[in-house]
C-alpha cells in the first residue's frame, strides 16, 4: 500500500522502523527511563483549506473521478438526489452542461477543509479505498490546520504511536512542532538537528536530555527519511 | 544631530527570525514624527538611526537572528519592560541616546 | 539595512565609501552614549531597591551573570586595544585605514562597557570581592568566571588574537576572529543579554536594561564588523588564493573548540543554581543554537557538523553537570586568598 503522509498507517511504519532499528535502539538506550521521554510531532499549516479534492495526488483524485465517470446513469442520479445542501449548492455555482458534470466538478472543486460537509457514505463507497480511509482521518485528526501525533518512546523503543484526536488530552514531555512543508523537507533527507537549529522546527522540552542523546535523535529524523512516503498535500 | 551626513536606508523592515512587529505603522510613524520634533531633528534622520539601530548589517533584507539581540532580536518578545515593538523600542534608545 | 549607506563627503586618506567608514561613523554617533550621563538619567533607586528584594540565590544568580559580562569585556576591551589593532594592519586584508578608525570605536564601546558594570556592581549589587589587587592584566579572573568554562574561552580568545596580531596570517586572523567576534560577541554576549530580557517582574533592573540594550546595540555593529571581515577572508580563499586556503577550517575548528566552553557560561547563571529566577537553561541552549545556525551556516555559509558540536556538548555537560558550583568557586576564592597571602608576605 501506498504509505501516505500524514496518515495513521505512515506512523505506524515509523514505529516499526523505530524498533527495528538497531542504531536508534542502541543510541536511545536509557531514553525516558529517569524522565519522561514521550514526544508530540505538531504537524502545522497544513493547507486543508487551499487544496482542493482535484489537487490532491492523481492516484486518489483520478481514479475517484473516473469511477464518477463510469457509472450507470441511474446512479448518478440517485448520487445528486442524495447530495448534501452544501454540495448542491456548490453544483449550482458551476456552469457545465451536464448534471453528472457539474456535480464532479462541484465535488472536485471542494476545499479538503470542507469535505465532511459534501460527503456522505453512500458517495464514499464509490472512493478508492486511500481515498475514503485518508479523507476520514482528516476529518478525525486535522484541528484547525494541525495534526499531533503522540509517541511513547522507552528505553531504546517506541512503544506506542497514535495520531490524536484529543490533543488537549495528552501533554508529552518533548513537543516538536514545524509546518507541514518543514516536516516533508525531513522525510525527504533533511537533516532534523539543522531544522531545529535553524529554527525550521521548534523543539520544545528539556534540551538538556536531548544533548545527552544526539545520536539518538539523529537517527530518529533519518528513520523518517528512509521511509518511502507519498506526500498527500 | 544623529544621521545627517548619511543617506540611509529608511524602511523598517521586521527581521527574519528577530522580533516580531507589534505595533502598526501608523503608531510608528506618529512617534518618530514625535520624537524628531522633540530632538529638534528631521524625522528622515531619526528613521535612518532607527533602522540602523535595528541592523547594523549590510545586508539588503537583514539578517536572520538580529544581532541587536536585546532591541530587535527574539528576546525582545520576552522583556516584559519593553515597548514590544523593534522599532519603538530603537526608537526609545535613540531618544535617550541623544539625551546622554 | 541596504547598502545605500553612503557619506556625502569624501577625501584622500580616508575611503568614505567604505563599509568600515559606514561602521566608524555610526560608531561615533551611536556608540558614544556617556555612560555617568546614562547613570545620572536613570538612577541607580530602582535597581538598588530590586537587589533588596530578591533572596540571596536570586542574587547570586544574576552575580554569575554580570561576572561573566564583567570580565569578558574587560578582555575583550584590551584585546581590542592591543591584538586587534594590529591585526587591522594585516597587509592581508583591504581598506586597513578605514578598518583602524572602526577598530578605536570597538575599542572604545568595549572600555565603556566594562565602565559599565565595573561601577554597577560596586553601587547596586553590594560588594563583591573581585580580587582585582591581584592584577587583572595577568589573568586574575572573578572566581566565578575562572571556575567555570567561561574562563576557558577568554584564555582562548587572549592566545588566538595574540598569535594572530603577530603572524598577521589571514587563517590566524580568522580563527581569532572567529573566537572573539562570533563566539564571544555574537553567541556568549547575545545570549547572556537575551538572559537579561528574561528576568521575571519582580527582577526589575531598569538601569541594567536600558545599558543592556545601548550594549546590546554596540554589539551590533562589533558583530557586524566581525562577519564582515570573516566574509572577506572566505571570499579571498574562495578566490583560490593560496594564502587563505584553510580560513573556513580554522572558523569551523574554531567554533568545536569554543562551543563546549560556552555552554559552561549558560550553566553557571542558570541550572547550576537551580534557577531561581527562571531564567532557563534549556531556552539559553536552543537561543545558542539559533544563534550558530544564523551566523555560522546562514550568513557566512559554512557546513557546521551538527553532532560535533552535540557530542563536544554533551561530553562537558555531562561532566559539569557533576559539579557543585558553590564549592568550586569557594576554592577558587581561598586559591586566590592564598595568593594574595603570599603577595602580602613579600613573594612574587
Ligand atoms: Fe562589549
Ligand atoms: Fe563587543
């Protein structure tokens, strides 16, 4: 499967990467053993409400909108009388020939911001599976334009790793939070102790221990990086 | 007088990874308009010696992490007895500058 | 600020187009704030009343600080003053006259602010022995400054401008450059005054804040001179010329050889302590950080190593991290009575 970033399935990679690691397990040994060591990766700015469904990468877009192309009259039709106030208003902005026309173009041109209001689950059984799993943990994950992901990190392992959908119900000891450009730049190869040097990402916890551990924490933006990940945005 | 035998650079730009700009222009530039009265100085002049007080560098856009740490720099942010704002804070010390 | 930086004067001798004219000149306008006029605008109440009020670790713990600006700008005043003043002579480096004046000015800012917290400590943070008697110019230090790592850079900083005032050679000129503009100006100084910024309401030192920032300001343009001539150095060694070739080593080498030293200073003013104040050692880290990204890789452009510079770290923490500063410093006062004993008893 494609693994997706952000979603639940790329952070689960991470922590089995993570474990499966032999230089971050070495190097991370004693990690939260006499303090806290659990971590929250903010995710900002991620541009929910400038990308459209039509922008996202083709493989969700494209096979979504040909499979609307393809079916039977009878069920676009039943899809249009099913659709949402927000979604027909939206078709009567468009100028197309065509109801099953405008209805696309409609759905396509919806902000991912505001897809819960113009999706329903009959509509969503027509989505390729990524599609409606990722637009679903948009819905449940994205606060305002930030996603947090907590991670338990012990003694060398990542114990657990959970995107939130409660954030303020969880505080961690170690907070990292950078734009969502900053975190794809990491992912493919930046180097994370120059990002947060540079101000790129903000680190936020006791630096001290972090000193203590700079393999450690090297390895832990290189491991995201060697994870072959597509970009949702 | 502070600055009348240079031709400086007079815009007040916010420095990248300085201090952000609290205040708004029109607050700024009242109180230059200010403060140039009271110094007896042009207000063109009393800009230039602010914008240099901000950056002293020669760069064109400023560079990042001000090396005026404590006026223009991040930790201005944190000075709970300041203006909050870089430039009414340049300002502030070219006022008293000229006094002493 | 742009380079349309420009006097409408000109002569013979003296390049008025020349940046190190722009700085000599701003110099002189800004620099030359008086500081007995400063003293005398802003009093000394408020300030005294403050120290009253905090506890005694509060107050040791701004001692540390203060002690450490104390005797760095007193040496960084007579470096400036002897080593550095001939090093602008360099016949390797352009517009020497121009480079002269700013190097009085520096000089001058360095003299004054060492004025500065000479006088302030005596009026406002009750007397201290700083065992002066024991002649300064041969490296007495405040037991504090001595005990600690900060001692260290300054040592470094005395031996790399002497060596480069004598060789006059561009890579030495760039490692004391390197020591003295970027990592005692530009990281240690902006720092320890970002230190100050910090300081909670109940620490309200208005005289020290308002000198702080004219401080502040002068280190402006010191560090500005300091990239600059860094950025002449690089550029000529760039330029393939023989006699600069390894500049950007001896900066980066320069910078692993500080950097542990350095983190000593935020330590002692902050967790050593236990950080009654709130002045934060973990804030202090991260600033030092910003601050040898912005300098080092964004305006000069170089490739610092990210973990060297982690792992000479974490070795002296972990060893610092180990001491009792209180009992250190206690030595490092009964080493200096000791001295002075001696002295009083005829010997050298
Ligand atoms: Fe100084
Ligand atoms: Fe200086």
């Amino acid at each position: 499967m494609t693994n997706w970033f952000p979603s639940r399935e790329w952070l689960g990679t991470y922590r089995d990467r993570l474990n499966e690691n032999e230089t971050y397990g070495e190097q991370s040994e004693g990690w939260g053993v006499d303090f806290d060591g659990s971590f929250v990766f903010e995710i900002t700015e991620l541009p929910v409400a400038e990308t459209t469904l039509d922008d996202l990468p083709t493989e969700l877009s494209e096979t979504f909108r040909e499979r609307l192309e393809s079916v039977s009259e009878s069920r676009i039709e039943q899809l249009i009388d099913d659709a949402p106030p927000e979604l027909t208003e939206r078709m009567d902005d468009v100028s197309a020939d065509s109801p099953r026309e405008r209805f696309i173009t409609a759905l396509f041109e919806t902000e991912i911001e505001a897809m819960p209001a113009v999706t329903w689950p009959d509509l969503c059984a027509e989505m390729p599976d990524d599609l409606d799993n990722l637009l679903d943990q948009l819905e449940r994950y994205v606060h305002e334009d930030t996603v947090y992901a907590y991670l338990d990190l012990y003694d060398g392992e990542c114990r657990t790793a959970e995107v939130l959908e409660e954030p303020d119900g969880t505080s961690a000891a170690f907070v990292l939070t950078a734009p969502y450009t900053k975190w794809t730049e990491l992912i493919d190869g930046a180097d994370v102790i120059e990002a947060v040097m540079s101000q790129d990402m903000d680190l936020d916890g006791d630096i001290t221990s972090v000193i203590v551990y700079p393999e450690a924490a090297q390895e832990m933006g290189d491991t995201a990086g060697r994870i072959e990940t597509t970009f949702l945005f | 007088m502070g600055g009348s035998e240079m031709a400086l650079d007079r815009e007040l730009r916010e420095l990248a990874r300085g201090a952000e700009f609290t205040a708004t222009d029109e607050e700024v530039d009242r109180a230059i308009e200010e403060a140039a009265e009271e110094l007896g100085e042009s207000p063109e002049s009393v800009r230039e010696n602010v914008a240099y007080i901000m950056d002293s560098t020669f760069e064109e856009e400023g560079v990042s992490t001000s090396f005026n740490e404590m006026v223009s720099g991040t930790s201005l942010e944190d000075d709970v007895s300041s203006t909050g704002d870089p430039r009414l804070e340049a300002l502030e010390m070219y006022k008293l500058r000229q006094r002493i | 600020m742009s380079q349309v930086l420009q006097s409408q004067y000109s002569g013979q001798r003296v390049d008025t187009g020349s940046k190190w004219y722009t700085l000599f000149q701003k110099g002189v306008e800004l620099g030359t704030w008086n500081v007995e006029k400063l003293f005398d605008e802003i009093g000394f109440e408020q300030d005294r009343a403050s120290w009253e009020a905090l506890s005694q670790d509060e107050r040791d713990q701004i001692r540390y600080l203060i002690s450490g600006f104390l005797d760095g700008e007193r040496e960084v005043a007579g470096d400036a003053a002897t080593n550095l003043q001939r090093i602008m002579g360099a016949p390797c480096l352009d517009e020497n006259t121009e480079k002269e004046m700013y190097m009085t000015m520096l000089t001058l800012t360095e003299h004054k602010h060492t004025q500065f917290l000479d006088v302030y400590m005596q009026e406002v943070m009750d007397d201290q022995d700083n065992y002066n008697d024991l002649d300064p110019r041969r490296g007495t230090r405040i037991p504090v400054v001595q005990a600690t790592g900060l001692g260290e850079v300054f040592e470094h900083q005395g031996l790399l401008t002497a060596k480069a005032a004598n060789t006059l050679n561009p890579v030495d000129i760039a490692k004391a450059a390197t020591n003295y503009h970027l990592n005692v100006e530009g990281i240690l100084a902006r720092v320890g005054a970002s230190a100050i910024s910090r300081f909670p309401e109940r620490a309200d030192f208005p005289l020290l804040n308002y000198a702080f920032k004219f401080v502040s300001t002068d280190e402006g343009r010191h560090i500005t001179h300091g990239i600059e001539l860094l950025k002449e150095l690089i550029e000529k060694e760039e330029a393939g010329n023989p006699q600069f070739q390894g500049v950007k080593q001896g900066i980066v080498e320069t910078l692993y050889q500080d950097v542990p030293y350095m983190a000593d200073f935020g330590y002692m003013f902050t967790d050593a302590l236990d950080d009654p104040l709130g002045l934060d050692f973990n804030e202090v880290l991260m600033r030092g950080g910003n601050l040898i990204d912005g300098m080092y890789n964004e305006t000069l452009g170089l490739d610092i190593d990210y973990m060297e510079v982690l792992n000479v770290v974490r070795d002296r923490y972990l060893e610092i991290n180990e001491w009792d500063i209180k009992q250190r410093v206690h030595e490092q006062e009964q080493h200096y009575q000791r001295k002075r004993g001696v002295a009083a008893d005829g010997g050298v």
